[in-house]
C-alpha cells in the first residue's frame, strides 16, 4: 500500500508524518530500498538467498533494516548498499519514489512483520557487484523495465517494480 512520496530524512520526520496514520500498526519496521539501474537502464534485482529471513529465492532489490543507529535514512541505504554489494560498486542515491506500508512472514522469529519501504531511484556508477553476504544473497539479475517476470520477485518487490515501472516507463 502507498503511503506517501514526499522524502523524510530520519526517524523523526517519519513518526511526525505517520502519527495520525489509522492504516499503520504502531509496531514496524523500516527499511530503505533503492531501485539501482545500469548503463543499459536494466534494474538489477538480487536473488535472495536461505538465510533471508523471508521470502527466500525471490528477486529483490538493494537494501534493507533501518538500524537505531543510523542517523537518518539515506545514511542507512549507504550502509546497506555496503554491506549487500561490497565497496567496490559505486551507487550514486539519487531521488526518492515512494514509501509503502507491507505486512511479510519472518521464519526467523515465526511472525508476520510490518514494514515501511523507502524507495529510491540509484545509478550504478561505476566498479562489480559484489555479493557480500553469500547466505542472504545467491546472485544479481537485470531486467529493463517489462522484462522480469512478477511472479519471481518477492510480494514487497512486485509492488514497488510496479510503481517503478509507471514512474519511468521512459526507461524502456
């Protein structure tokens, strides 16, 4: 579900936007996400690996878990861009998309989690993808906007690909 797409910076910014929300469980989490495209305008999609905590071999984007310690959002999708592809690959974070509201199932800890995404658009510069966490992680794909097949992302992906899709059909 869309929530909004006006950019917040931190933790802060969001509670203040989401405080009246009826539609948001007060019990979430966030994640930062960002849609990386190439020089050929491919979006590059990870395959999720066994030790994901969900979803397990469905395609993915770049990101992850907002940690308390970040201090505010596009910090946290650095540390995530790191931290799934290693530092040899130069994403530039360019504009942000959209937040939306999911509900998956962590087979971790045996429980649906709430989720708010934070999407945004990068360009992958320059420098390899490298795959950093090889439990989390079995390889990289790209597609051009059309290309993929839907039922191969994860439920969270298909909705944000979809958004993505429409924003920059141009991309094609």
């Amino acid at each position: 579900m869309r929530l909004f797409s006006q950019e917040v910076k931190d933790m802060n910014e969001l509670n203040e936007v989401l405080k009246n929300s009826n539609e948001v469980s007060k019990d979430y989490e966030v994640a930062v996400i960002v849609y990386t495209f190439d020089s050929e305008n491919k979006i590059i999609f990870q395959r999720r690996g066994l030790g994901c905590r969900d979803e397990q071999l469905k395609l993915e984007t770049i990101g992850g878990r907002v940690k308390k310690s970040d201090i505010d959002f596009r910090t946290a999708l650095q540390r995530e861009i790191e931290e799934e592809v290693g530092t040899e690959a130069n994403i530039e974070l360019q504009e942000f998309i959209v937040s939306t509201y999911a509900k998956t199932f962590d087979v971790r800890n045996n429980k649906e989690q709430d989720w708010i995404y934070l999407i945004y658009k990068g360009n992958l510069k320059s420098g390899e993808l490298k795959i950093a966490e090889p439990n989390k992680c079995l390889g990289y794909e790209r597609y051009k906007i059309g290309e993929v097949n839907e039922n191969e992302l994860s439920n969270g992906a298909r909705e944000l690909y979809n958004i993505v899709c429409e924003k920059y059909s141009y991309l094609k």
